[in-house]
C-alpha cells in the first residue's frame, strides 16, 4: 500500500530551507522586481531562487520526478508530480506583510497526496498526507463546528484582471450581507489552511494555479472540510476553488452562486 506520509517529510525539509532563502532575500529581492499577467502582478528574484532551490533539493532526493513551479512551469503527469509555489502571496513579501508560505505538493495521477505549506515568517509548517489527517507543527487540525451561515467567517480573493475585479466587488457585497464577515488576506495556501484550522469557516477564489491549491487544498480536506477544486464547481465557475466546513458548506455554496460568484 502507498504511504505518502515520507512525501510530506521531504516537502517539509524542502519548504524549511526556502523559507528561510526567502526571508534572508527579502531586503534585495523587493528593490528590483517584475510583473507577469498585469501590472499587478508580480514575481521577485527570491520568487525564483526560491522556486530553483527546491527543483535542486528534489532532484536530488527524487531523482528523475517532474515538477511543475509557478515560476518556471512544468506539466502534471501521470505517476507522480511535484507542484511547487516558492512564494505565495508575493504582493504581501514585497509590501513586507508576513502572510505568505512556500507551498509544496505531491500529487499522484493529478491528485494531491503530500503537501506542506510553510509559513517564512511565523516558522509554522501545515502539513498532509492523504488518508493521514492534517497538522500545524505536528497537532492534528480541524474545521470549524458552524452550523450558520450568517455567523460565517468567508475568506476570499481578487483576479489580477481589472474587469474581472469589479464583478468579483459586486459578488463580495452581496455576501457580506450573508455571512458574519469576509477576509481578503492574499495567499490562497494559507486561506485554505485557514479553514483546515477553523480561522475561518469558508474560502472561495477564482483563477487559482495548481501550485496555489495543491497542498493547502489537502490539509483543508484532510481537515475535514468540503473541497471543490477548478472544473469540479460549475455553478461557481471552472476557474473556482471552494473550502468549507461541512455545517454551512451547502449553504455558502448555494448562496456564492445566488450572488453571481459564477458569473464573474
């Protein structure tokens, strides 16, 4: 039988060290910087030194086994794949905000098995193993108890696209009539991991890559919450992904699509 648990050790190990690569780049890395899709969008030098340091690290202990990085790109293949953001929340690194991991998954025929997201500036690590539970620094995790949506805590997050942004404001406002309160805090991996810990209930985003969700995704699963991942949510869109504990998952699902969350 497979066991993915010695997966999570080497992203684990792998995630420490670029970790602490990004923190002691951070000072030269925001002084010079680049965008990718719009304006707003943008990748650091230590984006990419990270992201090469674990493609080194994994080569060297997987020898011969893909990997897809944000930075770099690759392609998910059957057998098994690595899926790697070597900063997530990039925009929060350059402005000095202390929300932002290095993200890394395993994934097996297309589906996460192993994930650690690391917290640079904290020293928390989230980890996961399929069939083996979620944890933060070895203590089990666990979603949310809520039952109703208007007592709800919904993580959430903006496209890079202008357009795109202004009919996502029309959608948050019309759940913020809905729920206790909504957060945009600006790396989909902790978001996720979030709702695996019950610091929020729900999380809802659209255009997410694989290397946002693959591991986070996992540890909000192996939580206990109800994971809908791109192309598995068509009332919210092929581009979505949706966490949420199991009390007011149907109810938040339901009510995004009421709102337009589809649409934008």
């Amino acid at each position: 039988m497979f066991d993915p648990r010695p997966l999570v050790d080497i992203a684990t190990a792998i995630g420490r060290e670029a970790g602490a690569l990004v923190q002691r780049m951070r000072a030269s890395a925001v002084v010079s910087f680049d965008t990718k899709s719009t304006s707003t969008d943008v990748v650091t030098a230590a984006d990419r030194a990270s992201e090469q340091l674990v493609r080194t690290r994994l080569s060297e202990l997987r020898p011969g086994e893909p990997v897809l990085g944000e930075e770099e790109g690759g392609t998910v293949v059957e057998g098994l794949t690595w899926v790697v953001d070597p900063i997530d929340g990039t925009v929060n690194y350059l402005y000095g905000i202390p929300w932002y991991s290095v993200s890394i998954a395993a994934q097996l025929d297309g589906e996460s098995v192993a994930g650690a997201v690391f917290e640079p500036a904290t020293g928390r690590m989230w980890t996961a193993a399929r069939g083996y539970g979620s944890f933060l620094d070895g203590v089990p995790l666990g979603v949310s108890a809520t039952t109703d949506l208007s007592l709800s805590l919904l993580g959430y997050g903006f496209a890079y696209r202008p357009e795109r942004r202004q009919r996502q404001a029309d959608t948050w406002a019309g759940m913020a009539t809905r729920v206790r309160d909504l957060r945009r805090a600006g790396a989909a991996s902790l978001d996720l991991c979030s709702v695996a810990s019950g610091r929020l209930d729900a999380y809802a985003e659209h255009g997410l890559g694989r290397w946002d969700w693959a591991a986070g995704g996992l540890i909000a699963a192996e939580a206990g919450a109800v994971v809908r991942l791109p192309g598995s949510s068509p009332e919210l869109g092929e581009d979505a992904t949706f966490a949420a504990a199991p009390g007011i998952a149907d109810a938040m699902y339901g009510a995004l699509a009421e709102c337009g969350f589809g649409k934008v």
